[in-house]
C-alpha cells in the first residue's frame, strides 16, 4: 500500500499552531474550574483566552536550538576565564563585594522565577500563556545555574561566595530579594505575572541587569559580562512576556484595572527597594564606575519607566503610587544603605569600606545637593573612629521594615534628617516600616505579612541573641567573609596574586 | 480586603512577644543621629528598669557618635509611638508602658555635631 506522502516541513506559522495552541484541549470528564482552580479568585476576569498574543511567535524546537547555541558560547568563555586567572583581572578586590551581593541577593531570585513561571504556567488556562510561561521557567533556571557556574570560579579563590544559598535566606541583606520572591510565589497567578512579568522584568530589569554587566564590563570581570549576553536575548522576551500580560488583563475587561494598578503600586514599590541594594553595589563597590545610581535612574527609571507608564494611560493605568518618593529617596538610599553594611559589616557575608578621598569627590560631585550636606560628615567620622584604632561597629543591630524587611535606614521624603518611623497596630501586634510604600503594602494584606521571618528579630526569637551561633547558621567564618576590606583575607590574597601576575617580586 | 484566597486565611504573627524567651524587642532610637544608619534593636526583660535600659546598652551603643558623651539623660525630650512621653525611671519596662516591639525616641535639640553640614 501507497503511503500517502506528507508535506516534510510545516511552515513557521503553522509549526506554531502545531506546537503550541494545538498542545490544548477541551476537557472531557473535568470541568475546566477543576482543572484550573486558581484562575479566577483574584478577582481578574478573562473572557477569550484566544486573545493572548505571543509576540515572538517562538517554538519549542527552536528554542532549544537557540540555548544549546548560547550555552556552548557561555562555556567556552567560562572555561577561558578559569584557564587564565580571569580573576586576577578585575580592576580591584573590592569589586568582588558587587558580586557577592549578585550572587547572595539575585541569582536565587532567577531560580525562585523559574518555580514561580513552573507554577503559573499549570495555573493559567490558556494554551498560549502556558507554553510561554514555561519557556520562562526554563529560561531561569539556566540564568540561576550560567551565574552560580560562572561565580562558582570566584570561590575557589575568594571569601564570601561558598553559602550564598544560605545568605540569601538568612542574611539580613538579602532578605529583601527573598521576600520579593515569596511574597510573588504566595501570590495569584495573575498577581504574580505583574511582579515579576512586568514590574521585574519590564519595569525594573534595566535598573538590575545594566549596572552589574556594564560593571563587569567596566571592571575586567568577563565571566559576569557573558552571562549578562546569554541572558539577554531572553530577557527581551520576558519583558515582552510582561508587557502582553498586562496588556491582556486590562483588555479583557474593566474591572481588572483597579486590581492591576493596586499590583503595580505595589510591586513597583516592592522592586524600588531590591533596587536599594543595586544602587549602593553602583555608587560604592565598583572600583571603576559606570554611572551613578542617579543617573541611572534619570535613564531607565523616570525616562524609560515614564514613557512606559504614558503609553499604558490610555487603559487608564497611572503611574505607581510610590513614584514620587522614589525619586525623592534616590539621592539618599545608596549613602544609607552603604553606612549600613559597614556598621554592621561583621555581619555581612561580603566586605565593606570607608569611602576614600576619591571615592567621596566622586560621591559629592555625582550627588551634589545630597553627599557633602548629609552623609560625608559621617563618614569623616567614622574615618577619624577607624584612625584611632576604633573600627564603628553598631552592635544595636537595627529595627526592620516588617514588609521589605530591609532595616529602616530611609528618612523622611522631604527631611533626610529624620529617620522615617512608621507603625500600626495588627490584632494587637506592633508592625514598624520603612516607608509610606511598605506600610500601605501591608495593610492592604496584614495576614500575609504579620508571617513574616525577619532576621534580626529572628536572632533572638531563635538563638537567644548568640551571634556566634548565628555566625553559624548563616554560615558566615568570622575573620573571613565579613568586616572591612581593609586588612581583610580577600584583600591580602588578591594583592599578592595580582603582584606576582604583574610584577618580579 | 484582607487576601486574595481560595478559602478563610488567617495568619500567625511570627514575631508575638510569646518567642522572645521571656524578653521582649524594644526599639530606640535618637533623632537627628543618623550615624546609626537604624533604629537600635534592644532585647530586654520587660522586669528591667527604665534606668538600666538607658544607663545600660543605650548609653553604650550611642558613644560612637562624638555628642554620645555629652547626653544629660534627665533632660532628653522622648517620644514613644512618635508622641511625646515621659518615662519614670525607676520603673520597669512593663510599668513604663514600654511594650513588645514598642519604638521610644529621644531628642536632644543642642547637640548637633555630625548634623548637616554647612
């Protein structure tokens, strides 16, 4: 018998019906609110989820195509790089804190986007969504493991990165990008599609991505820069991925706007303090800088986030609700932040530094109305300190955002001289935050965040107050990962390798 | 509004004063003395002395700041929950009305070393 001959390729739009509308089908002995039980109860409602755009059209098979071809340039690179010292390099040892931060703070945040795009793409109904949402999972998950396999050449050499595991969990630091994550994977589907979809990939990505990898750049690290490239090509496609979402919501019907623009406030607020952390790694540990936080933020933040949020006011979107004290905290977070991390520095799993006569000139020309007023008469006093043999330590530890979980280091919007204090009162409990942002974000969802596991409380909750025995837990080796770069392991090692590469001695 | 759920959600508050062993979190900080990037975190005995709290960690924990000698405790201005307030010394932490995870703040309007720069 004939085999009837088939046509051997199928073209690229219908290789696309094939391989991804056609994977759906109607349920036969479920109902579909069976099978899709989290759909709806976030008040969204969708009418056809046929309307579901993919813009980049993208297949299975192609894409394997495409991240097999990008790994195999990855590797080559990585492997170059631990052939030959790559790390000895790097413009100065203090631009491994930038990374150790990298590591501890965003690296997991990829793995826990990859567990959250898993989840929301069984959760979603639509065919479209799903295939898409799971080409985002796989996505993060090779942009956890590319950056842990490239920085994993750092720790063979340097302190710091071995339990950056555990320092994302338990680190009071790092509890921010955690808590960012959890509070989206204890989200919605819909819910969680805004925080990362949109406000972390489409909002905030530039703000993330673009100073670590021009960074690198700028600082000799070609390990980071070419995971920075392999990432790239999908992260147009997440933020892409993002921006259709929230089209799609606000499409579909009208009463969804309401409870999209209360996600965005929050999750723009949310994404604005993760950020706090990028802008101190920009304005202080990179020894040769790209821009400063301010002018980072003048770029991606209010040109590209404003043109972003005018094109969206014709759905009837308005810009978050936190915008304006946003831009009033980023002539200050960086500085605060960074008086932080080096009075509690023996409890950072990464070195901190008294800002050089250099730095601080940098400092007060990128920040003139901010650095000389505010901050530099504190840091020409805890330089005096360290000079009399008095390293500024603050054993007070610090009061925490119940919401963003950072410690409250911000002031006022408009007195930097006033720490902000906020609080209420929940079913009896005192909860205190950081800003007005946070603060709002909690009282819109008290139950969840009462929850919360803060480090600091947790210190003595737990373990009595023992640091030793947090030192432990954390995985923190006292002498070793933590305190001032100055006299620090790092330092000593760095210098000495980096001399024998360069010079006879 | 409380949350999004499929079903009645009830939280358990992490941080109730029932974890603290028997102590409790009490939150100081200094106005306008920001070299303490935060406020302090203190972990007490709610049985503990007005006077030990200050004379104790909090008089320690403010030497770093170069006016954290010259403080005259009996003439601070404090606030508790951000209103003015008038602690008695002699008294515990309990009977001063200083509760789990409560924020106290002092003021001291003439020592201004480190403030604003010129």
């Amino acid at each position: 018998m004939d085999m009837k001959a088939t046509k051997k390729k199928l073209g690229l739009k219908e290789k696309y019906r094939v391989m991804t509308r056609d994977l759906g089908w109607e349920p036969g002995y479920h109902t579909k609110e069976e099978i899709f039980p989290y759909a709806t109860y976030e008040g969204i409602k969708v009418h056809d989820w046929d309307k579901w755009e993919d813009p980049f059209r993208l297949t299975m098979d192609a894409y394997w195509k495409y991240q097999a071809e990008k790994e195999r340039k990855f590797y080559a690179i990585i492997d170059a790089h631990a052939q030959n010292n790559g790390h000895l390099n790097i413009t100065d040892g203090r631009y491994l804190s930038a990374l150790k931060v990298f590591l501890q703070a965003i690296s997991p945040g990829e793995y826990a986007a990859h567990k959250g795009f898993s989840r929301v793409g069984r959760e979603f109904p639509g065919v479209g969504t799903q295939v898409a949402c799971q080409m985002q999972a796989i996505d993060e998950i090779r942009h956890a493991q590319t950056q842990i396999h490239a920085l994993s050449n750092y720790n063979k050499y340097y302190n710091g990165f071995h339990a950056f595991a555990d320092a994302r969990d338990r680190m009071w630091y790092n509890t921010v990008a955690r808590s960012f994550f959890d509070d989206a994977m204890s989200a919605g589907p819909f819910e969680f599609m805004i925080a990362i979809g949109f406000s972390f990939e489409y909002v905030l990505t530039n703000l993330l991505f673009v100073p670590f990898m021009s960074g690198a750049a700028y600082n000799g690290d070609m390990a980071t820069v070419t995971f920075g490239f392999s990432a790239q090509s999908d992260e147009a496609r997440h933020m892409t991925l993002g921006l259709e979402c929230i089209k799609f919501m606000l499409e579909q019907d009208p009463d969804n706007l309401p409870i999209v623009q209360g996600w965005l406030d929050k999750w723009f607020w949310r994404g604005f303090r993760v950020l706090g952390l990028v802008s101190t790694m920009m304005d202080y540990m990179l020894p040769k800088r790209v821009m400063s936080w301010r002018e980072a933020w003048e770029i991606y933040g209010v040109e590209n986030g404003g043109a972003l949020f005018k094109d969206l006011a014709r759905y009837g979107i308005r810009p978050p609700k936190g915008w304006d004290d946003a831009e009033k905290a980023t002539d200050h977070m960086s500085h605060q932040i960074m008086l932080g991390l080096y009075q509690w520095s023996f409890g950072t799993s990464l070195h901190s530094w008294i800002p050089s006569d250099e730095d601080m000139a940098w400092l007060s020309a990128k920040y003139p109305t901010t650095f000389d007023k505010y901050y530099r008469p504190r840091w020409e006093h805890i330089r005096k300190l360290a000079a009399e043999g008095k390293q500024f330590k603050n054993f007070g530890l610090a009061k925490l955002c119940q919401t963003c979980q950072l410690p409250i280091v911000f002031t006022e919007p408009d007195d930097p001289t006033m720490a902000c204090h906020r609080e209420t009162t929940y079913k009896g409990e005192k909860y205190h935050f950081c800003s007005d942002g946070c603060q709002h974000v909690f009282e819109n969802e008290p139950e969840k965040y009462i929850q919360a596991w803060l480090p600091m409380p947790a210190l003595f909750a737990e373990l009595e107050g023992d640091i030793g025995k947090w030192m432990d837990w954390v995985s923190l080796r006292d002498g070793q990962d933590n305190g001032d770069y100055v006299g620090s392991v790092d330092q000593r090692n760095f210098e000495q390798w980096r001399g024998l590469a360069t010079s006879n001695s | 509004m409380t949350v999004a759920a499929t079903k009645e959600y009830v939280g358990v508050a992490r941080d109730r004063v029932g974890n603290f062993n028997g102590k409790q979190l009490v939150y100081a900080s200094w106005d306008h003395h920001l070299l303490f990037a935060a406020p302090f975190l203190l972990y007490a005995a709610p049985q503990m002395s007005f006077r030990e709290l200050v004379e104790g960690p909090l008089t320690a924990l403010v030497q770093p700041d170069p006016d954290g000698a010259a403080i005259d405790w009996t003439q601070v201005e404090w606030l508790k929950s951000n209103q003015p307030w008038t602690p008695d010394f002699e008294r515990s932490l309990a009977d001063n009305g200083i509760g789990h995870k409560d924020q106290i703040r002092f003021r001291t309007p003439n020592l201004t070393t480190l403030a604003v720069a010129a």
